[in-house]
C-alpha cells in the first residue's frame, strides 16, 4: 500500500499572487485599525482623567458630583464610544 503525496488543490500563480496581495491589504488594514484604537482609548482615557480632575477641584458644589458621574458614565460607555469617533 503506497500512497501518493498529491495536492489537493493546484492553484495558478495569478491567483496565488492574489492572495498574497488580499493578505497583505487584510494585514496593513489591521495595523491601521489597532492604531485608531489606541489612539481612541488614549482620547477617552486623558478625557475622563481631565474630568476627574476637574471634578475633584470642584469639591464644594454640586457640579462636582455631574461632573464625575459623566466621567463614570464615559468610561462606561467606551466601547460605543468607538463608533462615534472611529473615523478620528
């Protein structure tokens, strides 16, 4: 019993080059989008330490106290906050 090491597929090198450049595109594509991303969570992150601070400096009215709970509420809702400014 032998057995043949035979592809199971065959593919022209057109399409092979093909494929290298769908790969190539999919990979710089994700290089971009990481980049945004951390760009985006740097944004939020120096935001809401800007309005913690703010509200901290505040300490006598009641602003102080909105202005925390939207910095709670931002880092809360940071995930949708990727798809208001992701075009950024």
């Amino acid at each position: 019993m032998t057995s043949s090491a035979q592809p199971l597929l065959t593919l022209s090198e057109a399409r092979i080059q093909e494929e290298l450049w769908r790969a190539e595109l999919i990979a710089a594509d994700a290089a971009a989008y990481g980049q945004k991303t951390a760009r985006l969570v740097f944004m939020c992150t120096l935001a809401g330490m800007c309005v913690l601070g703010f509200s901290l400096e505040m300490v006598s009215s009641g602003l102080a106290q909105v202005l925390f709970d939207a910095g709670v509420l931002g880092a809360l809702c940071r995930p949708r906050w990727t798809g208001f400014l992701a075009s950024y």
